[in-house]
C-alpha cells in the first residue's frame, strides 16, 4: 500500500508570513515532524506500507529553495492509495486545492485530512459538510488513527476519527496515544536528502544556525499542563486536548537517534510548554547528563515556557536545568500587559516589572528569549493597548539585546490575536447573530460553513462586540510596537502574525 503525507506550502495571501522566522518563500524549512511521527509509526503497523513525506517546499538542482506548487504535489500524489494532508490555517486553502486535485486524478484514493487546524470537531465536521473530496478527518493526534484507518478498523471505534455516517459527520471520542509506546521516529521517509543535510552536523558544509527557529521539531510532550488545569486560552486551537508525557529517557533516546540518523544538533521543542514543573526539569537535566555519550556535546534546544516559570528559587533552579540541558532560547507568552485582560485569559501573567527581572535573570544563563504579545483580545482598551506598548518599551529598555549570542530580550512577536476555527473566541463570534450576519452579508456564506474564514473580518468582529477599539487603534499600538522594537533589536527579529 501506498501513502503519501503532504504538507501543502500556503497559497499567495499567507505566503510569506514572515512572523520574525525569516522569508519562508526561499529559506529551507525544517522537515514536517508530525507527518514523519505518522509514517514510522505506520511502518511500525505494516511491513507492506510504502509511505512518503512531501515537504512544502522543493530543492531546486541549483540549491535554490522555493514552494511546491499543488500540480507537482498531485503529481507525488498519483500512486497513492491514501493521501494525508496536514493543515494549518495558512495552507489551509492549499489543503483543499490538492484534495479536490487529487481526486481528480485518482478517483480511488483516500484522502485524509489532519494536522493542527482539524484539532476541534467543529473544523473537522465543516470540513466533511463541505468538501466532497475528503473521506475522513483525523483530529489531534494522528498515529494510532491513521494507522487503524488503513487497516480497515469500523469507523465508530477509531479513536479521534470524524467521519460520515449517511453523509452526517460523526466525531468519535479523542484519545491521545501513550507517547512511550510509539516507535523512535526520524525523517527517513522525506524522500530528497537535499532537505536533509543542511541539518546534517557532520556535513562538512553545515553552519550552525544563528537562530533555533527553523530547526526540526521535537517532543517531550503533547497537550498544555495549563490548559488541562486552568482551561484553554480563548486564543488556542491546540491546548484541548489531554496532557501526556515523553519519559526523560525516551525524549533523550529519541534526540540521540535523530543525532545518529541525520546528525542533527539543534532542535525546536514543540511542547506547548517545556518546563512544566521543576521536577520535570530537573529529571530531564539528569537524563541528559547521563546520556551524554550518545548525544552531542553542543546540543542545543529552543523551547516554550510559562510566564510564570522562572519566579523565586524554583525559577532560578528551572533556569539552571534548562541550561544544563541545552535549552539555549527560549519562547514566553506575555500576551498582554494589562492584568485585567490577562484574568480573563486564565493566564498567570507577571506584571512588568517581575518580568524585566526575570529576563535580566535569564539572561544571566545566556539565554535568547523571544516574547509574544497579542493585540486586540476581549476586553481591550485604549488603555490597554498604551499599557502594552509603555510594557514592551520596559523591556526593551532594561533587556534587549541585537546579538542572540549574548542571551537577553533577542525578539518580538507582536500578534492581532486570530479567532481561529475550534478556539473560544471563534466561538464567541459563532453564538453572536450581528456578528453572523454582518460576516454572511459580506462574504455572502454563512460563517459555521466556511472552511477557510475571512479573518482580518474575524478580528473587526471580534474587536466590535468584544472590545472598545477600532482597528485604527490596534494599528495605531501595533506601528508604535513594531517601530520601538525595531529600533532596539535586528530589524528581523521583530515579527508577528495575524490579519
Ligand atoms: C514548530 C512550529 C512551527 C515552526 C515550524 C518549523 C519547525 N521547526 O518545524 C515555525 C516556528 C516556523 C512555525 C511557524 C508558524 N506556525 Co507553527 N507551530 C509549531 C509548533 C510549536 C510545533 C509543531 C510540531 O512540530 N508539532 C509536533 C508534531 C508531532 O505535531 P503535529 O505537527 O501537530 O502533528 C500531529 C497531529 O497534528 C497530527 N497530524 C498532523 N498532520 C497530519 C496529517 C494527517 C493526514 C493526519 C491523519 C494527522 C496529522 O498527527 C501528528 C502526530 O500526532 C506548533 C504548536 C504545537 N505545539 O504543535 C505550532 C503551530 C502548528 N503553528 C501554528 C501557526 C499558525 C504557525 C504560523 C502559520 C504562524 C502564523 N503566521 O500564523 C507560522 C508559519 C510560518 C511559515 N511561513 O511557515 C499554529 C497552527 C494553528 C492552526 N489552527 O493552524 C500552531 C498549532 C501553534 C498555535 N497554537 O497557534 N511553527
Ligand atoms: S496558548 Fe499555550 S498556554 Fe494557552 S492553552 Fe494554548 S498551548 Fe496552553
């Protein structure tokens, strides 16, 4: 049996998106890890399994590095007996193009939707509503489902399955798989070496990245310890669903097979949130130290963490295991200044000055920190957004630093926040009338059947019924923002996304 897993490269509009991760049109991105977990895993099932990874993005002979357009992916796709499709909101347009070309071109084959933006039932079932071409929609985790899929198991009892039962979609329960029991996973099934060896350590030609963004991602674990106990953040597509653990000494194990496969040093860390507890950290630190023949003497993590990780004893101690470990950089949502705002998040969010401190602590330890902060979330107002941008010029004043090297503030993410399909505040828009007649007045289809939604009209909504800014406000904050942060650090470092 064949399979081929696609992640679809964005259409023209999201193209590009820059975010501070550099232009994604021409630099190579890492290879797609949660479609390389999936084909191992699927090895793992079935010797007779043939199952290739196709990147967004092609190498051409002269090395230049450009997206894939869909007739080549259609093309990958002509043999396959399942196609596999990961989506994200910015390729989620791609997505449905190739389905509805795949189709096209084999009539027999079964094309499978999943990724990161078919995590809630809500997209999942709007999608078998909506697009003929695809026969079922994995939500979450993918392994156990996917594989069960092929095998023929009834459809009623694959875990995190939405399928239709005469023609009505129909979610089963979600369940994530033991991450223990899944196989060491590595990229062997991206067919083109060429995306392989810029991450190849022990290339003669390899260059250290400057920068940990575009290194391949890895887990130590799935879900959001904050989400399984505070709730959601009304933002977030993907903290819903359990929280499940990597042993320490598989995460590591997994690192020393991805160092022995394709001598990879560098890595991102998925994980919603890495340093879930000092224990953890501090069991991860040991494990490494124990490892430490099979790994690389200069291995070098960039990862998530809590706002409030880093308070007191604990958070010095965090620090220092996080070090230890080869955490270099690090990634902490702020999200907001205004602590009003930040209640209604569920979020423990540290005022400005615990966090000046915290990153003058941090910086101590040498590490890079990147710090987001989002814009026109429920309860924003004009006072809020000047709290946000008298807040970022606090930090850029006591922490920032153009040289990633020398640890400190090194980047910006400055966000409109997105009402993304499956989040809270998706639907707080869904149950408001106005707000579903002025976008079916506009776009002329009903919000709860589109697929791929207006969202810069999201955000107006969003602002209009549940703050007391316009978008001129917002873009006001947004330009002051971006211009005091460009001033204080490289230029390129400052990102963002949104409408
Ligand atoms: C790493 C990462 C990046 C890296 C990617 C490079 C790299 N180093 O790999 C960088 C930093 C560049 C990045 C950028 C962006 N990212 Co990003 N990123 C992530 C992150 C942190 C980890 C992804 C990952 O590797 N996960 C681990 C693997 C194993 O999980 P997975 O990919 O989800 O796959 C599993 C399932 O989803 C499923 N699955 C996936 N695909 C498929 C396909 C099929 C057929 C099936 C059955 C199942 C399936 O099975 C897999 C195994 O269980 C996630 C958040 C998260 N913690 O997951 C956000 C996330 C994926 N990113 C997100 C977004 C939006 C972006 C941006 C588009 C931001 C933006 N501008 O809006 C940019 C795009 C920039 C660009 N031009 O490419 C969102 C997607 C939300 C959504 N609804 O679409 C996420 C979920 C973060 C969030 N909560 O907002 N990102
Ligand atoms: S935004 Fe981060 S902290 Fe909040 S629920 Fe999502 S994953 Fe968890």
């Amino acid at each position: 049996m064949k399979v081929a897993l696609a992640f679809p490269a964005p259409t023209p509009p999201f193209r590009n998106l820059e975010g501070g991760y550099g232009d994604s049109e021409k630099t190579l991105l890492p290879p797609p890890t949660g479609l390389s977990v999936i084909a191992c895993a699927l090895q793992e099932t079935r010797d007779d399994i043939e199952t290739t990874v196709i990147p967004p993005q092609i190498i051409e002979p002269s090395g230049a590095v450009r997206y894939r357009k869909i007739e080549e992916v259609t093309q990958d796709c002509k043999d396959a007996d399942c196609v596999g499709i990961s989506c994200r909101w910015d390729n989620q347009e791609a997505a449905l193009l190739l389905a509805d070309a795949v189709r096209q071109t084999n009539e027999k084959s079964r094309i499978v939707f999943g990724g990161p933006n078919m995590w809630s039932s809500t997209m999942a079932e709007m999608v078998l509503r909506n697009v003929p071409s695809v026969d079922i929609v994995v939500r979450q985790a993918g392994e156990r489902a996917l594989g069960e899929y092929l095998e023929g198991t009834s459809l009623f009892a694959i875990p995190n399955l939405t399928y239709r039962q005469q023609g009505i979609p129909h979610s089963n329960y979600a369940g994530a798989p033991d991450m223990n029991k899944l196989p060491l996973w590595d990229f062997r099934h991206v067919r083109d070496p060429r995306h392989l060896a810029p991450f190849d350590a022990r290339n003669p030609a390899f260059h250290a990245p400057r920068d940990l963004d575009l290194t391949p991602s890895v887990e130590s674990n799935r879900g959001c310890i904050k989400a399984s106990h505070e709730g959601a953040c009304p933002y977030c597509s993907s903290g819903r669903d359990s929280f499940k653990t990597l042993d320490a000494p598989r995460f590591f194990e997994e690192l020393a097979h991805l160092y022995a496969q394709h001598g990879m040093k560098d890595f991102f860390v998925a994980d919603n949130i890495f340093s879930v507890s000092p224990r953890r950290v501090e069991e991860l630190r040991k494990m490494r130290v124990e490892r430490r023949r099979d790994l690389p003497e200069d291995l070098r993590m960039r990862a998530y963490a809590y706002p409030t990780d880093f308070r007191g004893e604990n958070g010095w101690r965090t620090a220092e295991h996080l070090q230890v470990m080869g955490v270099r950089e690090l990634f902490i949502g702020q999200e907001t200044f205004d602590a009003e705002i930040a209640r209604s998040l569920k979020k423990e969010i540290p005022k400005v000055e615990e966090m000046v401190q915290t990153l003058v602590m941090l910086k101590r330890f040498g590490f890079a920190v990147k710090i987001a902060l989002l814009l026109g979330l429920p309860g924003e107002t004009k006072e809020s957004l000047q709290k946000n941008v008298d807040g970022l010029q606090r930090l850029l004043d006591a922490c920032s630093t153009p040289d990633p090297a020398e640890g400190g503030l090194k980047s910006v993410d400055i966000s409109r926040v997105m009402p993304l399909v499956g989040t809270e505040l998706y639907d707080l828009l869904l149950k408001n009338p106005q707000a579903c007649k002025t976008y079916l007045d506009i776009v002329l289809k009903p919000l709860h059947e589109d697929v791929c939604p207006r969202y810069p009209l999201l955000f107006r909504l969003l602002l209009e019924h549940h703050t007391s800014v316009t978008v001129d406000d917002v873009t006001a904050a947004e330009k002051k923002m971006i211009s005091a942060a460009r001033k204080a650090l490289d230029p390129t470092k400052v990102g963002g996304f949104g409408v």
